[in-house]
C-alpha cells in the first residue's frame, strides 16, 4: 500500500449474461465549483424522525412519520423553493454541503457557553448527522434535484451557535 496521498485506485467489473464491463476510478475528494443552491432556515433544526407505528381501530396497521419531522421537512422546502424561484430541479450529480448551527442549552455555564461559541467544545448530542442529511435530501427532492439519489457526494457539520439554523449548498458536477 502506498502513502495516504498517493492515488488510490480500484476495479469495477460487472457481469450479466449480455454485459462485461471493467473502469478504474481514481479514488480521491472530489470538488464542485459550480454552486447551483443555497438555502438558509432560521431556527432550531431538526433531523429526521423514525417513523412511528399503530393500529387503527379496526386493527389494522399504520405507519406515520412525526408531526415534527414533517413540519421541518416542509419548512426546508418551502425556503428551498424560494431559492430556486422558476429554476428546474438539477438532474445532474450533485455534491450537498450541509452545516447546522444548533442552539446552545441555556443552563450552560459561561465557560460552557465560551467553548461551544469557539468551536472548543463540539456538538455531539442530537439531531444525528446522518438524520440531519436525510431530512435535507428528502426536502430538496423534486424542488432542487429531481431525485435525492443524485447526491453523489455529502458534508455535514454541526456546531453551536446563538443563531440556530441550517445552511446548505448543492453544487453540481458536469
């Protein structure tokens, strides 16, 4: 194995009964510079929920998503709707940054509060970051890309704040 700088490369093949087909990609970060989206949401953020199960009352099962999850998820897409005004969802891949910016509890000290303002102290408490990008990619599908599998490659961060919200970008390859 070489240095961590070093190119890494891997083997694809894949077989059918009518198709062979053998690519190298070269494994590295990949960088988009075309920015196509922007959205900002003031406010506490909200990752996505589990969801819930019960029987109605004639026993039959349901399956629900929180009311909370879907209140953020449809918040998220209304401000993404505004920033893409009359634009058309991108069909090409797209890379998603995503940075929340979570309230700080108020029964924290000063010390407390200081280190979380200055990044010495991280947030490491709930919404997940994986929830976090689930509820973002789910808002933005059919408004900012016409399906959330089209995201190819992802960031997230999560930091304090006294100005709760969540930014994210959508940049796009090609």
């Amino acid at each position: 194995m070489g240095g961590a700088c070093e190119k890494s490369q891997i083997r694809l093949e894949a077989r059918n009964e009518n198709l062979a087909c053998d690519a190298e990609l070269p494994l590295e970060p990949v960088l988009s510079p075309k920015l196509f989206c922007a959205i900002e949401l003031t406010g506490p953020t909200v990752g996505k929920g589990r969801p819930r199960f019960t029987r109605t009352k004639s026993g039959r099962p349901l399956v629900y998503t929180p009311a909370e999850t879907r209140s953020y998820e449809r918040d998220l897409a209304w401000a993404a709707k505004l920033a893409m005004g009359a634009r058309d969802p991108s069909r090409l891949p797209v890379a998603l940054s995503l940075e929340a910016y979570l309230e700080i509890p108020s029964s924290w000290s000063r010390a407390k509060r200081e280190a979380a303002l200055t990044g010495t102290l991280l947030p490491t408490c709930k919404p997940d970051a994986d929830n976090l990008l689930k509820i973002a990619a789910d808002a933005l599908r059919g408004i900012v890309l016409a399906d959330d599998a089209s995201v190819v490659d992802a960031t997230v961060s999560k930091r304090y704040s006294e100005d709760p919200r969540i930014r994210i970008e959508v940049r796009e390859f090609g």
